[in-house]
C-alpha cells in the first residue's frame, strides 16, 4: 500500500525538526513493507509541488501530523488533496489531536484521528483497510459521527520501547536535519512525570488515567546503538549529540548505564535536558565523564509567584541556582530557556527573569513567548476567559516568537522587546551576542550560520582539501 506522509512546518518554531513521533510511524510502517514516502512542507509556495507528488505516488492513505500552530495547514493541505484524489484516506496525528482531540470537527476532509500513542494503532489501520474492513474500529482513533467526536478505546501504552524499531532515518530526512545543525538529535524516552501547567504531559497522563505521565526508557544498549549508526553513517558531519528526553535519566540505574557504555563506545561530546531538583554533585561528574559538554535546564521565570503558582514548576531560586552553581563547578556549559508573557506576569516580573538569568550566568540564555496549548490547564484557562484573539489563532503559526493573547498593542511592544533583545539584555557586555542581535535584526542570521558552516565544518574543510 502507497502511505504518504506529510508534515506541515510552515514558519515553524523549530524550522529543521526531525519529528521523532512521526519518523517512528514511518519506521513501523515500512517494517510491514508498506511503500512510504514523506513530505516536509516548509513554505506555502510548496503547495503546487506537494499536489504533483501526490498526484504521481497515488497514495491511499495520508498521515499528517501536527501541533496547534500548524493545523490550519493541515486543513489547507487536506482539502486540497481531497480535491486531486476525492477516495483517499486522510488522518491526522500528533500532539493537536491527542489533547485537543474536537478540532476534527473544524474540517472534512480528515477522516479521522489518531489519539495517543499510535504505532501499533496506525499497522491495524493500514490492515483494515487493506482488507476492506471499516477502519472506523481502530483503536486509539478518534472520528466524527452524526456531529459528534467519538473515540475509540486506546490501546496500553507500550512498556517494553525496544520493541519498536529505531525512528526512521531514511525515508525521514534525518541527513538534512544533522547537516543543517551540526548535531544529531536523538530521543529514547517517552513522558515526563511533573505538572507544568502550560506543557501536554499532564493532559498525557489524564488521557490514560495515569497520575503523572512517568517515563518509559528504552534499554541504554539499544540507544547506544542507535548512536553508534547514526555516528558511523554521518561523522564527520556531526559536532555533537543532542538526547532531547524531556527529563535526561529520572531512572537512575539507566542513567547509570547508558553514561557508562556512553563513555566507551562513542567517541563525541553530547548535550541532555535536566531539571533543576535532580542536581548534585554525583549527576554532573557521572555526566562529565561520560563526554557531556552542555546541560539545558528550564528556568522559565525568574518570579517564584509566577513559576510555582501559574505554571505549576514548584522550584525556588535557589534550587535554580544550585544547579547552574553545580554546573560551573564541573565545567558543565548551560543553557537557560524562560518564557515571557504569561497571564497574570508584569514587567518586573520579566526584570525578576533576567536577574535570576544574570545570576545564573548560563553559557547560553534564551526565551519564549508564552502560546495557548489547547488541552494544557493553562492554556486551557486563557481560551475559558477570553484571554485569547480567537480570530487570530486560526492562522497564526508565530508560535512563542509572538504573543496570541489580547493585550494592549503596548504590551505587546514590551514583549517583543525583551524578546528580540534577551540574550544582550542577560549578558550586555558580550560583543557575540550583539552580533547575532543585529545579524538577526537584518534577517541574515540564518544564511550567515549557513555559510559559517560550509567554511568551517569539518566534512567541508575535507572537500577544499
């Protein structure tokens, strides 16, 4: 069967990503010998090309999947192919319609849902239809009938994660993304146990009647070897490694294995996500010693009121602080991500932020714009209020770069301010950084790393050679 993926990622906030979820799907996919095929669309211009790579595949089935910023995209897209190709199954998956799972009755032209996690889910979908049987049976997919949603079961969630194969880096551009970053991104676990107000996990755990969306991992052998491919295939293009696990290593013992055999068989540095509670010397010598260079912590807001009672992180300052002091102290560099423009936060509630940043001194600072998440309890709580411009959010796609809320079109300057601004703000004396300010300010940010790169790379120093 001809399966047709398609990922919008129109001025998306991550312009590059490799979407582990989706390439997860593809692998799963071609493991049942389906024909695959997936398209990133980046641009609207790309539309008309899209059109005539579906008209020449003829798929029978399209997956999308998508995120709240992107689904009116999706909806574009949908109603265009079902215009080309009227008997083809469209479905749409993703963190959108996990969490927010009534926007399948905004379209049409998407026949159903894929709620949760969907591997196993989407093979017996492809078997149902294959067969002729009514694919409207699916577990874990969700459809519309006389006006109203109805979902289907879900399936449990799969405990044993090596049981999937890899996330596929073939058929998924997985070779544009580390070409363009410098970086291979990996992922090898799923779910995140706290209760940020403003992120999906707690709606996660809701949705499968779990008290907190606790980790899966898979086994420390089996990531190492999926390191181990990608470093073979792509070396010299790869700077380092990026394990993007919401949280690096809940699980003691598999942080304790997979830095150990980390540490003997792959010979680049990498970098891990952390929170700030799980700080102590013994994490950061373990991570030092296994070649980790860089530790990302989530700071979010400098203001205790603001990250403790609205968006649920429950840390002190001076937690924050132990975790970058401890940091410096093994010669771990940092990255520090805050979000501005939360319901409810002032000016010098973001001042707090930068403070707390300053004293920080993380190697690198950088922020966002709080955006709506439907399904999440705090974005959740800004449509219920009218905090939202719902007229906008139908086609805005400026997710975290810009405010969707309504306020005053002053304090909508004063966040784009300290947004185009943050990291000279944080670090004023840092001549870099005022470079890249005003490379930014000029549009050109993106083609000067461009060419940094090709300069300066290593597989590029080889070819002038």
């Amino acid at each position: 069967m001809n399966v047709l993926f398609v990922y919008p990622n129109i001025n998306g906030f991550h312009y590059d990503n490799y979407h582990f979820g989706l390439a997860s799907i593809v692998s799963v996919t071609r493991k049942e010998k389906h024909n695959v095929k997936v398209i990133i669309v980046s641009n609207k211009s790309e539309y008309h090309s899209l059109l005539d790579e579906v008209k020449t595949f003829n798929p029978e089935v399209i997956g999308f999947s998508s995120v709240s910023s992107q689904f009116n995209y999706v909806k574009e897209i949908a109603s265009l192919i079902k215009e080309l190709l009227p008997s083809v199954v469209q479905v749409c998956g993703g963190v959108h319609p996990t969490i927010n799972t009534n926007a399948i009755l905004e379209t049409k032209m998407i026949d159903g849902f894929f709620v949760g996690e969907s591997e196993l889910s989407f093979i017996e979908f492809l078997n149902k239809i294959e067969k002729g049987d009514p694919f409207n049976e699916t577990d874990n997919f969700a459809f519309v009938q006389n006006g109203v949603v109805v979902r289907n079961k879900l399936k449990a969630l799969i405990t044993d994660l090596d049981l999937l194969p890899h996330p596929d880096k073939e058929v998924y551009p997985y070779r544009r993304t580390v070409e363009d970053l410098g970086y291979a991104p990996f992922f090898f676990a799923r779910g995140c146990p706290f209760m940020c107000t403003y992120c999906s996990n707690h709606a996660l755990a809701e949705l499968y009647e779990r008290k907190r969306n606790y980790p899966r991992f898979r086994s420390p052998e089996t990531c190492i070897q999926e390191i181990e491919e990608v470093v073979e295939k792509y070396s010299k293009r790869i700077d380092f490694i990026w394990i993007l696990d919401d949280i690096f290593g809940l699980n003691n013992e598999w942080r304790e294995e997979f830095c150990e055999k980390y540490r003997k068989r792959i010979k680049k540095k990498f970098m891990v996500q952390a929170r700030v509670e799980m700080a102590n010397d013994h994490l950061f010598s373990l991570l030092k010693g296994a070649g980790c260079f860089k530790v990302l912590f989530g700071v979010e807001s400098g203001n205790e009121k603001v990250r403790n009672e609205i968006m649920g992180r429950k840390m002190t300052n001076a937690d924050i602080i132990n975790a970058f002091d401890l940091c410096h102290k093994h010669g771990l560099e940092t990255l520090a991500i805050n979000i501005i423009g939360i319901p409810g936060e002032s000016e010098e509630m973001i001042l707090d932020t930068i403070n707390l940043n300053r004293r920080l001194n993380p190697t690198i600072s950088g922020v966002n714009i709080f955006y709506p998440y439907k399904g999440t309890v705090l974005g959740d709580k800004c449509f219920k209020e009218g905090l939202v411009d719902e007229e906008r959010f139908q086609g805005f796609s400026n997710e975290r770069r810009e405010t969707i809320l309504k306020y005053s079109e002053e304090q909508k300057k004063m966040l784009s301010h300290y947004y185009d601004n943050w990291a000279i703000l944080v670090d004023p004396y840092n001549i870099k950084l005022r470079l890249v300010t005003l490379l930014k300010r000029i549009g050109v940010y993106g083609f000067a790393r461009r060419i940094k790169r090709m300069l300066f790379s290593p597989f590029a120093m080889m070819r002038r050679l």
